[in-house]
C-alpha cells in the first residue's frame, strides 16, 4: 500500500499544466472555458458529425450567439498558434488528436 509513495519518490514532483496565453482580441468563445478545457474534442466531433453528415453548419453558443462549425474558420481564429496552444496541452496529456489528418494543419510563421 505504499506504491504511491514511492511512485512519487521515483517520478519526482508532478508537472504543472501548461499556462496558455489567451487571445486578447476575443473575450468569448463558442463554450464555457469550463468545458473546453476538458471536453472541447465532443464538441469538435459533434460539429463534424452535424456538418458531414446533416448540412448543419451553424452552432448557437448558450449566450445565442452563432458560430460558424469550423476548426479552421472558427476555433483557429482564437487560437491560431497550434504549437503554442494545442500542442502544449495535448503534449502534457500525452494524446494525439487526429484533427491534422483531414484539416490542414496550420503553420506557425515566425
């Protein structure tokens, strides 16, 4: 019963999650922060889902503001920097998002 004790002496101290850097030119976005944080990829599939499939290309935020379904058109608007801001939390929660495999990833320009 002391593994974790000894997990934490082996491992060293957990890492702290990465601090982004928000857009300053956008106060909103199309979800509470809340739910971005842990749940943004739902909401990506399920966008990708109403658009493929249905034609619906239209998202109402909770405060009835419309948005376009678009990684690409809306969401990279905001976060534009994919190694400064997705690259940095899916880094540190060691997954790897297949969003590139259809959309074209964008480049940093420096």
């Amino acid at each position: 019963m002391t593994s974790p004790m000894w997990f934490h002496l082996v491992k060293g101290k957990e890492s702290a999650a990465p601090e982004l850097v928000l857009p300053t030119e956008y106060r909103e976005c199309v979800a509470p922060t809340s739910y971005m944080r842990t749940l943004h990829m739902d909401l990506l599939n399920e966008w990708r889902d109403d658009v493929v499939r249905n034609g619906d290309r239209v998202h109402v935020a909770p405060d009835g503001k419309q948005y376009d379904k678009s990684l690409s058109r809306t969401c990279m608007n905001c976060h534009s920097n994919k190694t400064e801001f997705c690259d940095r939390c899916h880094d540190y929660a060691a997954v790897k998002p297949y969003c590139w495999e259809c959309h074209v990833e964008p480049r940093e320009i420096p």
